[in-house]
C-alpha cells in the first residue's frame, strides 16, 4: 500500500498545530516553509484536514490553520482518512468467477480467504493508527527530538503563529 505524500505532510502538519497555544494559529506559508514543501501543494493535504473538520481555519494576516479538537482526540487515522479517504485499502473484484474450471452457474456464497486475509489486515492497521493520538506522538517526540532541537522549533512557529 501506497499513501499519497499529503498524509505524511498532514501527520507532521497535526504533529505542529498540537502545540500551537490556544487561539493561535499557523499559516500555510509557515507550514510549508517549515518543511520544506511547496506552499501550493501543501494546502491541498491542509484543504482535506479542513474539510474533514479535522483543523479550524481563519482569514487575514494573522489567519492560518489550527487543530479543532484537542490532541487527545485526534488520531493518526482521522489525518489518514481525512486525506485517502475512508473507503477500505483492498476492494475485492471477485476474479476467482472467472475461473474457466467452475461450473456454469456455480456462485460462491462468502468472500475467499484472499479477501478476509485482507479485510482483516486493513482492520489490523486502522487499529493501529486509531490508538495513536497527536498527544502520545508529542510526548515520544519530546523524548526523542534533541532538546535544542525542540526548542527552536517551539520559539520558530510560535514568533509565526497568528
């Protein structure tokens, strides 16, 4: 399975507006400039956040994007699904019909062990994202991000949060 690029900007967008103060928030510019990607293209993964109702969004020079919901309730599976959609990750089209070795008519009651396999592992990884809150990823990245690091990136979005 492939993810569009808009989900790991999505993530690591969520991943900055969790820290933002209340009331604040931080525009596209300042987004992409932080990341390094191209403004046009990140507003569209930022668009579907928006859409999904996932961020709040405000006009005008100190306007931008900030989280709708407190960390704690946002999951990497609402950003995944605000921007892939939530349809299911295999669809099943049923090719074993076209076996040429079936009888006429022969009809198959219940999906095949291909599809349940995969049902049960687009299950197991909706799971996973579902468990991890924007709150859980603060504190590891806490842990795991150089304290200088850390800081500076703090003080850079807070001098550019409106």
């Amino acid at each position: 399975m492939i993810l569009k690029s808009q989900v790991e900007w999505a993530l690591h967008c969520c991943a900055i507006l969790s820290s933002l103060p209340e009331g604040r928030f931080l525009s596209t510019k300042a987004l992409a400039e932080l990341h390094g990607l191209p403004k046009e293209y990140l507003s569209k993964a930022l668009q579907s956040l928006s859409h999904a109702g996932l961020v709040h969004t405000t006009l005008g020079p100190s306007g931008g994007y900030r989280l709708a919901r407190p960390p704690e309730q946002l999951t990497f599976l609402d950003v995944v699904e605000a921007v892939e959609g939530e349809g299911p990750t295999f669809v099943c089209q049923n090719i074993r019909a076209n076996n040429p070795c079936r009888p006429q008519g022969y009809c198959e009651s219940t999906p095949c062990a291909i599809a349940r396999t995969m049902w049960q592992a687009d299950e197991a990884w909706r799971t996973a994202l579902r468990k991890v809150t924007f709150a859980e990823l603060a504190k590891t990245l806490e842990q795991e991000v150089s304290p200088q690091i850390w800081a500076g990136t703090f003080e850079w979005v807070l001098k550019r949060a409106g």
